[in-house]
C-alpha cells in the first residue's frame, strides 16, 4: 500500500512523504511506520494507543478511526494533521 504523511512530520522521515508499506491493519500501518522512521508513533499515537486528536487517517478517500480496520494491499493512505489557531 502506498502511504502519505505531511510535511509536518518531515524530521522523522528524513523528508520523505510517500512509502510504500505491507500491513494488514492500521495498527500494523503504524507499528511499521515506527519501525522505518523511529519516533513518528509519538506523534501519531497517544500513551493509549489511539490516534492522536490533531491526526486524521484516510483509507482509500474515507477517514478511518478503527485501528484495526483491515487493509487491502492497494491501499492508498492519508495521514494527516487538523489545523488549529486563531
């Protein structure tokens, strides 16, 4: 599957924002994500393990919260960050 992070996240992946993982699950994603550019699940996941308030998860065009949701191989997924401020 093909993944998209923002730019925001730029320190943990040396600039890089598209890769191409194998996961069967968000979780997974993520576990993978960690494992590749260490540190990003700090900034992706609670102490709990949920994703982050300031964080959204598209699969396939569709915000995913499940982090069990599975994935097809030809996923296409968005990592990206809500905007705050005033």
């Amino acid at each position: 599957m093909i993944v998209h992070l923002p730019a925001a996240l730029d320190d943990y992946t040396g600039g890089q924002r598209t890769c191409e993982l194998g996961a069967r699950t968000l979780e997974e994603l993520f576990a993978l994500l960690d494992e590749r550019y260490p540190g990003i699940a700090f900034r992706l996941l609670d102490e709990v393990g949920a994703v982050r308030r300031h964080i959204r998860v598209w699969r396939d065009g569709v915000p995913e919260e499940d982090l069990g949701a599975p994935l097809r191989s030809d996923a296409v997924v968005h990592v990206t960050l809500a905007l705050s401020g005033g």
